[in-house]
C-alpha cells in the first residue's frame, strides 16, 4: 500500500485545482441516486393503490423521475469528460515532461546497459499506472460516497440487509489482490521479451532495412525470432490466465451464494408483511446497487493495487540517480586535453581505447584516423563529454576536469554530423532548426541549405510516413551537414560526413567544411586519409591504441603506420583510375 498512497499523493499534487473541480461536478450524480430511489418508492406504492384520484400523482412522480434521471445523465457525461481531457491529460503531459526531463540527464554510457533499457520501458509503463491509479481513486471515492448514502436510506428500511451485501463483495477484493499479485509478475516477466518483439517488429518494417531484407531473403528469420519473442510472452501469459481463472472460479462462486441467500431474506420479508411494495422494489434496486457498488469498490481496491505496484516503476526511473558535474563551459574554455585515458564500455571486458594523450588546441584542427573498429567513435564521444573516461583524465579549458563539468553546458558548445545521424519525418526546415530550437532564423536555413547543396524548399516534408518525400541516402547527409551549419557552435565534430556522398563531390564536401570550421575548432572522424591532409594535426588509431601522432607531413616521413594506411589506399585509387 505503500506504493499506491505514493501514487495517489504524486498525482495529487500535479494538478489539485482540477482534482477538486473534477470532484465538485461529480458532487450531483453522488446526491441524486438517493432521491431517485425515493421517488421510485413513492411511485410504486402509489400505483399499486389502485384509486384514481392517485394518478394524476403518480403521472407528476414519473416526470420527476424522469428529470433527476436526465440530470444526473447531463453532470455524469461533463464529469467523464472533464476527467478525461482536463484532469488526466494534464497528468499525463506532466509526467511525460519528468520521463523526458529525466532521459536527457542520463549518460550515454548507460545506454549501453540492458537493465536501463527495462527501466525506461517499465518506466514509460508506469506512468500510464500513475494516470489509471488516480482514476481509479476517482471512482472508488465516487463509489464509496455513492454505497454510503444508499446504504444510510436502505437502513432506514431494514439495516440487516448490508451485512450481507459487505458478505457478497468482501471476496473480490481477495480475488483481485491474488491475482494483482500474479499479473505484476507477468509484467516484470515479459518485458524483456516486448523489448525482442519491438526491435524485430521494427526492423521488418524500417524503409532503410527493407531492400537488404528483400535481397537477402532475411524477413522469414526476422519474424522467426518475433515469433520466439511472442511464444516465449504468450507461455508465460497463458500460465498466469490459468491461475487467475482458478481464483476467480472460487471466488465467484462465494459471491453467488451469497447474493442468492440475500435475495431470500427480501423476498421473505416481502411475504410476511414486514415490508411494503414499494420498500421491496426499492430493496431490490437499492440491493443490487450496492452489491454492484461495493463489488466495484473491491474491484478497484485490487485493481488499485495492482496499478500501484506496476507504477512503481516510473517512480524508480524519475529515483535514478544521475551523476553530473556543477560547473559550466565558456567560449574560452573549449581546449580538449587527454591524459592517458581509457575507456571500456559497461558488460565488456577489452578497452574500446586504452592510454590516449593529445591535446587539441582552440582553433586547431585535428583529424582521427584508423581503421574499423580502431576506437575512433568511442574517442569522439570521450571529446564531446558523451562518456566519461574510466581510467585518466580529460580536462576542458583552463583546468576544467570532466567530471566536474555538466554535460549540457559542454555540449552547448558542440556542433556535430555522425556518421549514424537523424533521418526526421519533418519538414526540411524543422530537420534544420531542431539543431538549435532557441532560434529560428530563415535567412540561416536558406544559407545551411545552399552551402550542403541541397536545392529543396523549406516547407518540403521528408519521408513517405506523413505523405513526404524520400530522399537519397547521399541527400540525407546533406541535411545532417547543413544541421551541424545552422547548429554553428565553437566546436565542430564530424565523424564520417561523406560516407553516402558521391566520392567526386566529396572533396567540395571537405572544401566547405574547411571554410566552415576556419575559425572553429574542428575534429574530422575518416577512414579516407586525403581528408586529413589538411588538418593541423592527425591521430592514427589502431586497436584502441594512439600509434601515432603528429601533422601529414610528419607522419609521411615516419613511414609508420599511417604511411602504410596512405600507400595502400593510394594504390586502390590508382587500380580505380
């Protein structure tokens, strides 16, 4: 219970005008029930006396009836519906901007953890509990008040009629505990499998996967393995089903008993006399919407718990300690100095760079080389603050360690194009500006667009989900490119720009970035050593390990490493030619 008053109190707090407001325009359907049941007995008793100067009466009571019906119709449809668009739709904005809020702040390391990935998904889960929690409270204190005023009218009849009505609804709540207890299991047992069939299901449905799914002939192994995920999820399913119908059965079968010994007394009553027509049909409405009532309440409780317990995931997420530095970044500051640093991403055990120095000077340009898998991306993300190292030290500006930066204020600072980069169903001109959202300037999208090539009208959408347009892969590196030229920040960071651009435009790409970066600091990720030529300085990476260091002239008349990288792509260009 302890994770439900939680809930209750979080969602509470969120938007307690509303709550209250909610509250005041259920306040009618609470009251009229009660005078509804008191006309309808008035009613009954009038028409079973048969005189005829009474029905002029009872024609007067049916429209009353009649009226507190429409009524208490008219305040129950605006109280569902304030509920629904104003009450819980503000909770749910609300604790989507926590999640999000929150999923900014986490490291991109952690990402690399499969837990996490769970948490997230459990998070994201529980936030819709939050929202069905507090509308569940909704209706059991709207239930409870409703039991409550009936139940005060029924005892004015014959109060030994509600112990056994409490007798009929006390097993439901039992029940839904027992099987809340089971469905929980079931929720932290399969999320791990939701997880494999949304990965698969997405990719037999990706455009970008879609022409080397076809080629290959891969679809049938990916829905296999969908298919492993969804029996594995329906096993567990199907096990859990069984145990709650076995509760229910007996449960259900408690409950009918005991409605049916209820009945007798009524009808018993009725029979001797000790009660009136009227009284015996406002008994049996009165009966059956109390046991309707309590059995909701019970349900609700158990439902309540269940919802409880499933959203204690969100609390976990929103309780997810983040680690962040306190002290910010300035103009002056952005100098990137490595002291021997190694990092290994969390689950493995082999160093993805191992003992790197460098210093790389404001202003400077440098250019990271190596091949695949030599650790050139993981290097870039230390840079930019992305992770953080686990052996050295990279310190920022004057001094500046990056553990005692926060990362935001450090990638205020950065403007990049990844090899891996956003393909956004927006318009072209969104695609530009969620680079920098704080500003909108037109005349800056127009030159980003003119200075990557890209001949498209700003109000273009992109991708067929939305009616849009499909672009070429080529094309949609341009836009990463003038993204990272409407960014415009000190450092510039690009690893791989031109991997999907034709190789002929490609040292027109490299000019511009050249020209863009000039007065910038800028790191250059490539395989293709022509385009380190130019930098102030190149790294050649092998095997996580800095091998080599130094300007292009320098590492030529090493006749290392690099210098064979360069004669061995120098003879495929002359193959080519």
């Amino acid at each position: 219970m302890k994770d439900v008053r939680k809930t209750i109190l979080y969602a509470a707090k969120i938007v307690p005008v509303r709550m209250i407001v909610y509250f005041l325009l259920t306040l009618p359907t609470l009251v009229l029930p009660v005078f509804m049941l008191k006309v309808q007995k008035d009613l009954v008793d009038l028409v079973s006396d048969s005189s005829e100067d009474k029905i002029k009466s009872a024609v007067i009571l049916v429209f009353i009836l009649l009226g507190l019906y429409l009524v208490n119709k008219v305040f129950d449809m605006f109280s569902k519906d304030f509920m629904e668009f104003g009450y819980f739709r503000c909770i749910n904005l609300h604790m989507q901007r926590e999640i999000h809020k929150k999923m900014e702040g986490i490291s991109l390391e952690n990402y690399e953890n499969v837990e996490l990935f769970q948490l997230l998904e459990r998070g994201q889960n529980g936030a819709m509990y939050v929202v069905f929690t507090a509308s569940i409270l909704n209706l059991i204190v709207q239930a409870v008040v409703l039991v409550l005023m009936v139940s005060a009218y029924l005892c004015s009849i014959y109060p030994i009629l509600f112990i056994f009505i409490i007798f009929v609804a006390f097993p439901v709540l039992i029940e839904k505990i027992l099987v809340a207890k089971k469905k929980a299991v079931l929720l932290q047992t399969n999320s791990q499998f939701q997880r494999e069939m949304q990965y698969y299901k997405k990719i037999l449905s990706d455009t970008d996967s879609e022409k080397e799914l076809k080629v290959q002939g891969a679809g049938h192994y990916f829905y296999r393995l969908w298919k492993e995920s969804r029996e594995k999820q329906s096993g567990n399913e199907k096990k859990i089903e069984k145990d709650c119908f076995r509760i229910s059965c007996g449960y259900h079968l408690i409950q009918g008993i005991s409605h049916g010994i209820a009945f007798i007394i009524i009808l018993v009553l009725l029979i001797y006399k000790k009660i009136s027509i009227g009284e015996f049909s406002v008994l049996l409405s009165s009966f059956a919407f109390i046991t309707a009532n309590l059995s909701s309440i019970m349900s609700f409780m158990g439902e309540i718990a269940q919802a409880g317990e499933l959203s204690k995931s969100y609390f976990d997420l929103l309780e997810l300690e983040i680690e962040d530095g306190t002290e910010d970044i300035a103009k002056e500051d952005c100098e990137i100095c490595f002291q021997h640093v190694s990092y290994t991403y969390p689950g493995r055990e082999k160093e993805a760079v191992s003992d790197i120095s460098f210093t790389l000077k404001k202003q400077e340009s440098l250019a990271i080389v190596g091949v695949n898998g030599s650790g050139k991306s993981t290097l870039v993300k230390l840079m930019t603050g992305l992770l953080k190292p686990k052996e050295g030290i990279c310190i920022w500006g004057k001094g500046k360690k990056r553990d005692t930066l926060k990362e935001r204020s450090m990638l205020e600072h950065i403007s990049a194009a990844f090899q891996i980069f956003g393909k956004y169903k927006l318009s072209v001109r969104e695609n530009l500006i969620i680079s920098s959202p704080e500003k909108r300037e037109e005349d800056k999208i127009e030159e980003a667009l003119k200075w990557a090539d890209l001949d498209l009208k700003k109000e273009m959408v992109l991708g067929r989900e939305f009616g849009g347009e499909e672009l070429s892969g080529g094309q949609w590196q341009r836009i990463a490119l003038a993204r990272c030229y409407y960014r415009d920040r000190e450092i510039v960071f690009v690893d791989e720009p031109t991997s999907a651009i034709d190789p002929l435009e490609e040292l027109n790409i490299y000019q511009k970035l050249l020209e863009l970066t000039k007065d910038k600091t800028v790191v250059v990720v490539t395989h293709r050593l022509g385009v380190a030529k130019n930098a102030d300085k190149i790294l050649v990476l092998e095997d996580g390990k800095l091998v080599e260091t130094g300007t292009f002239e320098e590492l030529q008349k090493m006749n290392g490493v690099f210098a064979k990288m360069w004669e061995e792509q120098a003879k495929w260009y002359r193959r080519e030619g």
